[in-house]
C-alpha cells in the first residue's frame, strides 16, 4: 500500500505543475491579448 | 481584430481538447488497466510519466535547435520565438522527468538520488537549458539575447550525444558491485496492456506538448507585436 | 587572404599587447599556484591517495584559471571600440574565433607549463616520467575548453551578470571534456599509459574538432554589432 502513496505523489506532483504552468500560460496569454488590442483599439484613434 | 484570432484559437481548442481526452485515457490505462509490475509493483506506473516525460523534453531541445538554426540564418523573429518557447517547455518537461525518476527511486533503490547515468544526464540537461533561460534574460538588447540564445540552442544540442557518451562510460566503467544497477529498466514479461498504457500515456502527453507550445508560442508572437507597435507609437 | 593568415594577424596582436603588460597571463598564473594552495588545505591527502585526486585537482584548478582569462577575453576589444572596427574590416570573423580561441589557449598552456610540474613538487609526486602524457591530455582538455570558452564568452559579452553567468553555461557543456581528461589522466597515473582511456583520448580529439567547426562556422553570426 506503500506503494500507491509513491504513484500517488508522482502523478499528483506532475499533473499538479502541468496545471500550474498551464494557469500560468493562459495568465499570460490574456495579458498579452489585453494589451495587444488595447495597442491596437488606440491605433485607430490616433 | 478578434475575429482574425478565431481560427487559430479553435485550432488550439481542439488540439486542447484532444490532449485532454488522451490524457485521460492513458491515466486510466496506465493506473487502472495495466497489471502491476512482477518485480516492482505498483510503482512501475510512474513509467508511464516517466517515459513520455523525458522524450517530451528531448523532443523540446530538437526544437530548440532548429529554431535557433533557423533563427542564426535567416534572422526571422519566429524561430527565435519557436526556440524560447520549446526551452521553457522543456526545461518544465525535463524537471518533471527528475521529480518522477528521483519517486520511482526511492522505492525501487532505497535512495532519492543516485549518480546513475539517467538520473544524471538529466541533471545536466536540465542545467544547460536552466542556462539558456537565465541567458535570455539577463541581455537586455533583444536581437543580442536571440543570438546569444540560438548559439547556445545549437551548441548545446552538438554537446548531448558526447554527454551522454561520456556519462554512460563513467558510469559502466566504475559500475559498484552491488545490487543497484539502475542502468537498465527491470522489464520483464512485459504485458501488453503495459506497453499500450505507455503508448496512450505518450500519445497524450505529445498531444499536451503542442498544446502547451502553441499557447507559449503564441505568447512570445503577441509580445514581438506589442514591442513592436510600442515602437511605432514611439512609447 | 586566408582565414589562418587572418586568424594568425588578431592572435599575434593580441600576444603583442599581453607581452607588453602581461595582465592576464600574471593574474591567470598566480590564481592557478593559489589554488594548489587552497586544495591542499582543503583535502589533507595521505601520500598514497595522491595520485588518485590529482587529475581531478589539476583540471578543477585550470578550470576555474581558464575562466578568469575567459572573462577577460574580449576586453581590449570593448575598451576600445574595437568591435566596429573589425566588423567594417574584410576580415572573416572565423579568423576572429579562432584568434581569441588560440590567444586563450596560449595563456593557458603556459600556465599550465608551470603550475603542472610545481603540482608535481608540492603534492610529492615521483611520476615525474609521465609528465609528457599528462601534458598531452591537459592540451587537448584545454583547447576544448578554449573553444567552448571563447564561444560563451563572446556571447555573454553584453549579459548582466557576466561573471557569474558564463561559468553557468560553460561548465555544463565540459561535462564530456571535464570527464574524459581526468579519466585520462588517473589512467597515465595509475599504469604509466593510456590503455583503457583510449576511448576517452578519442572522445577529447572529437570534441575539439566538432566545436572547433562549428565555432568557426557560427562565429559569423555572433559578432553583429
């Protein structure tokens, strides 16, 4: 039983981080997007 | 403006979509389907990470290296984008593959680390990559930190096969007597639904990958644009 | 003319301005002896066990000696503008690699000239007949390392950090080069020949042709502005 304590922590670990970056990559992706059309929207008016 | 973004964003939604489904496919194979290993047991499973893992992160550095190829001939900015994106990704990858190998150890060794030849060629992977990430960021000038970064991709890719090389014959030329030989994976009998819970697993995780790299990749792509209106505006 | 007529022009240069000043070639010589010193402090060796650390000792001493030349490698360079000039100038910026490359190397085999043999006296050393072996593999060590070295240091020349960061990405990539001489050299100093290390012996020459190409070859691309 063990055992599954160890699967358990690498499949918690790993999947954990993966979320973790994929939060942090939709993070930044919206941030960029924001600031992209902002950019762009002001463009316009300029 | 947004519905320029759709098609490439649906394309990304699918791709998403379908690594998820493998994801979840290879998780139930790999830890309810497949039999447990007769020599290792339940711990065997963490293969099933640990495999894809280490491909995904070699995979990664191959792309480092085209795109830093690429990006030292013909100087188009997308390369050297690819070639951020595939970095970072595989530095993740490559961590990942430390953290999964070091939990399988323990059970399967008694320690948490061991000089073996994997283990460490991991290591320095992950070393070289960490270092072509801090070199990124420690140039300011953008076009000199592409360049530096696409020397190091290539020149860091030229040096793996001689690491390898020289780590594998450190390691079996001083081999301790003594029952850990963690060079080879105790694989025997190995049963089939084994082999498809890792093909699944790895069929995933490739799926993830790109999914993971065209969102970064399409970071790095608004970034470039925001400098580069940011300098048109004069900012 | 020829890419080594040109490489030999910077590299003659650059030993002119060391000979006048020999800033580096002091600094370098007196950081490798100090080191020796501080090794000894640091690991008490029994006489027996000598031998076996020595390799390894020798080549952590070079390497932190190499690097400090590395970091002043382009100095005069910078200091002077020099840059534009030699990119205005018809010169193939291989000849340019392989100048700074063949600079650094020089400073590090004389060096290597003298701290080796004094190695030999304050550890008490006897293999003083395998000297010549032990020169061989710390050559053709150094020169790996002088390639690599003069690539990261070109590239790192505007990083913040600089000290700090080419080591970092240096010394990951002698990994190969970092084992394959001390395994050299424990050989020559356990059986008096290469025997065994052959294989490592082969390994070294192809890391240095390998990274030498490719030097040469990319070094174009690097120097740009």
């Amino acid at each position: 039983m063990r055992a599954w304590g160890f699967v358990a922590a690498a499949y918690g670990i790993v999947w954990g981080v993966i979320l973790l970056y994929l939060y942090s990559l939709k993070r930044r992706y919206n941030q960029a997007a924001a600031k992209l059309n902002e950019l762009r929207s002001d463009g316009g008016q300029r | 403006m947004a519905k320029q973004l759709q098609p490439a964003h649906n394309r990304k939604g699918i791709l998403g979509a379908l690594a998820l489904v493998a994801v979840a496919v290879g998780l139930y194979w790999s830890l309810v389907v497949a039999p447990p290993d007769a020599y290792q047991g339940e711990v065997q499973r963490i293969m099933y990470l640990h495999l894809p893992s280490i491909l995904i992160a070699y995979l990664s550095y191959f792309l480092v290296f085209i795109g830093s190829g690429l990006y030292l001939w013909k100087r188009e900015k997308r390369d050297d984008i690819l070639a951020h994106a595939a970095a970072e990704i595989g530095v993740l990858f490559t961590a990942l593959t430390i953290i999964e190998g070091s939990i399988w150890g323990r059970p399967t060794w008694g320690v948490w680390w061991t000089w073996d030849a994997r283990l460490t060629l991991t290591a320095i992977l992950l070393l070289i990559y960490v270092g072509y990430l801090m070199l990124r960021s420690l140039i300011e000038d953008e076009n000199r930190a592409a360049t530096a970064a696409a020397v190091l991709g290539i020149i860091g890719f030229l040096d793996i096969p001689l690491i390898h090389m020289s780590v594998y014959w450190w390691r079996t030329l001083h081999q301790p007597p003594s029952i850990l030989r963690p060079d080879k994976l105790p694989w025997e009998n190995v049963h089939p639904s084994m082999l498809t819970a890792l093909t699944i697993s790895f069929v995933g995780f490739l799926l993830l990958y790109f999914y993971l790299l065209s969102l970064r990749y399409r970071i790095g792509e608004m970034r470039q644009e925001i400098q580069a209106l940011r300098l048109k505006r004069g900012a | 003319m020829t890419l080594l007529g040109q490489a030999y022009l910077l590299l003659w240069k650059d030993v002119l301005l060391e000979l006048r000043r020999r800033d580096s070639l002091l600094t370098m010589f007196f950081f490798g002896t100090l080191l020796l010193f501080v090794f000894h402090f640091s690991f008490d060796l029994a006489p027996e066990r000598v031998p076996e650390m020595a390799p390894a000792l020798l080549w952590l001493a070079f390497l932190f000696t190499g690097t400090l030349g590395l970091a002043q490698l382009f100095q005069a360079e910078r200091e002077n503008n020099c840059f534009d000039a030699l990119l205005l100038s018809p010169l193939d910026r291989g000849a340019l690699f392989l100048a700074k490359t063949g600079f650094n190397l020089i400073l590090m085999v004389l060096v290597e000239i003298v701290v080796i043999p004094l190695f030999w006296i304050l550890f008490n050393l006897r293999s003083w007949n395998l000297l010549p072996q032990v020169f061989l593999v710390t050559l053709l060590g150094t020169i790996g390392f002088c390639v690599l070295g003069t690539l990261m240091s070109a590239i790192t020349l505007r990083a913040r950090a600089r000290e700090l960061l080419l080591p970092l990405v240096l010394f990951p990539l002698m990994i190969p080069v970092i084992l394959a001489t001390i395994r050299c050299m424990e050989e020559v100093l356990r059986t008096g020949q290469f025997g065994d290390a052959l294989p490592w012996l082969r390994l070294l020459l192809g890391f240095d042709v390998i990274f030498l190409t490719a030097g040469v070859l990319i070094f174009d691309r690097v120097i740009e502005s």
